[in-house]
C-alpha cells in the first residue's frame, strides 16, 4: 500500500530548497537550487520543474503517493488563486500563476502562503516553538520578515501580511519619508543594508579581513563572509552588526508587549551564521523596553529547522489540506 507525502517549497530570494516528507513532515530528500531570478522566468521555471519532478521521481521510486504541494514565498501572494504578486527581490516572478504551473503536471493540489508564516508554521510544529499557543517568529533573509502564531493558530490578516514586522518604524527621524529610506526595520537589518554597510568598513580599510576577502565587490558580502570577518578582528563590523540588532530588539519589543507571546522565535541566514551574536543582542534590546509581565513569560530561542523551516512548514499545509479533504 502506497504511503502519501508531500513537497515543500521554499523559494526566496537567493535560494530555492525542495523537501519530500512524509505524513510526520519528516525530511526523506531535499533539492535545493539557486533562484537567480535575474536571469528571467523561464530559467527559473525550467530549474524548478526539474527539482520537483526530481523529488516526484524519489517518491514513486519508495511506492509513495504525492498528494499535495506547499510553497512559502518570499513576498506578497494571493494564496486562492495561487499567483505571486509582489516581490521586491524577485520582479522576474511578479504575476506568475505558480500554483498552476506546478498542479497540472503534477497533478495534485498547491498551497502558496508567505514564507515566514510558513517557516512559523513549522517551528511550532516541528522545531523550537513546539508546545507555545503564541509565538511571533522573525526571519532575516534577503530581508526582514515576522509570522506570528496566535492561539495555536497563524495568523494571516486581512490581506494575508499578518505578523509582518519589516516595515516597523525603528528610526523616525525624518518625519514620514524616515518609512521610505532609512527608518524601518527591513532597511536596518535586511542583508543589502548590513553587507552594504559592512562594505563601506572595507572600502574605508576599517575592516582589512573583509576588503581582502572582497574588495568592493558588494556580490561577495553575505552572512558568512561576514562572520568570517568578525573572527578575524574586524572589530567595527562586529560593533555595526551589534547595534543594529540592539535596535531590531527595541524596534520588536513594541510588538512583544502588544502580544504577550510565549516566545520570540529567530530565523534565517544572519542567525544560521551568528546566532549567539544575534540572540544576545536582541535579546537585549527587548527585554530593556519590556514590561515586566511580558518579559517574565516570554522565552527567545533560535529556530530549530534551519534553512528547512519554511520549506517543512509549507509541507505540512499540504498535508493538512490534503487530511481535511480525506
């Protein structure tokens, strides 16, 4: 007897990762590509059909039955009728009707949601927040992005943004333009404004490992090369990268108090790469503006599932989907 499973997709805005699970949202194969949505919507159709009928191909190998398909996305999605809308880091795909593309020929059944509420998702599943009935997850990626589980429930507001925490104004200096340049959070703590500032050190030979590394090449600053830089004593990137995330801390510390979560969930590349760095000081900067009932309560934890949360969180809409319907 054929065992069902499901495909998880996670496509953001440097990687794209493709999990097979099975019923428990266990991880059985995992095909990852990069997104390069530069290089058009063709490309990136042909990479992505390939992975997932690769992953199909593994499935029918086992004797499984694939019965649905869940993809968080890095932007702004109608999740009825399955079309990515808006992307600020994949224009290539604005438009895109991605749930048709993938249910004909796999025919079956395709989710699409947020990619941060779907990583969420996951974490009080699987991974750290197992066990919490409210939780307010932040992932920092090619950008900022927040999910919040409320109830044991996620929630996706009106429009679906729900829990977004990227636009917050931590520097409103500058009256109502500050929102547009330099005053929110996605502009503070994205990748392009860390390794944009992290550049400028090197350029300035205030951080010699860095400018070795990369020159000004601003394509080579990631997370790890960052880190790397830490390591060996470019102590000014260290200082930069702390008190940006002191301010995402106090910027969230509005949200916490509003909230009252069990727990503050951190993900994606920076945390991968630095997660005591980040923890600590953002940490920090919440608990100096919390309330003392909200900080009594509130526990702040890295994500479990790594690169995969977002992914296996999408998987398990699919399976919860294709469950309610049999």
């Amino acid at each position: 007897m054929s065992k069902s499973v499901a495909l998880g997709i996670d496509i953001g805005g440097t990687k794209t990762l493709c999990v097979l699970v099975n019923r428990r949202c266990e991880t059985l194969e995992v095909v990852r590509f990069k997104t390069a949505s530069h290089e058009g919507l063709s490309k990136f159709k042909a990479r992505l059909l390939e992975a997932v009928r690769s992953l199909e191909h593994t499935a029918l190998a086992r004797g499984d039955k694939l019965v649905g398909i869940g993809i968080g996305f890095a932007g702004s999605v109608n999740r009825k009728k399955g079309i990515i809308e808006t992307s600020p880091n994949l224009l290539a795909l604005e438009g895109f009707r991605l749930g048709d593309f993938l249910a004909k020929p796999l025919r079956t059944e395709v989710i699409i949601g947020n990619d941060v509420q779907m990583g969420v998702v996951a974490e009080h599943k699987l991974g750290a927040a197992v066990g919490c009935a409210n939780v307010l997850g932040v992932f920092f990626g090619t950008g900022v992005g927040g999910a919040a589980i409320i109830n044991h429930k996620i929630y996706r507001g009106a429009s679906g943004r729900g829990g977004q925490v990227g636009s917050i104004l931590a520097q409103p200096v500058g009256g109502p333009k500050a929102a547009q340049s330099h005053g929110i959070l996605d502009r503070i703590a994205s990748k392009a404004a860390i390794a944009g500032e992290a550049l400028v050190m090197a350029v300035k030979d205030w951080a010699p490992y860095l400018h070795n590394k990369v020159g000004s090449d601003l394509s080579k600053v990631g997370w790890g090369i960052i880190r790397r830089a830490i390591e060996h004593g470019d102590d000014r990137v260290e200082e930069m990268l702390r008190a940006r995330m002191n301010v995402v801390g106090i910027a969230l510390s509005n949200v916490v108090n509003f909230l009252n979560p069990d727990m503050v969930v951190l993900g994606g590349g920076l945390v991968n790469e630095m997660p005591e760095l980040v923890l600590a000081e953002i940490e920090r900067g919440l608990r100096e503006y919390l309330v003392p009932e909200v900080s009594q309560v509130l526990k702040v934890r890295r994500s479990k599932l790594g690169d995969e949360a977002v992914a296996l969180g999408a998987a398990c809409e699919a399976l919860e989907r294709w469950e309610a319907k049999n």
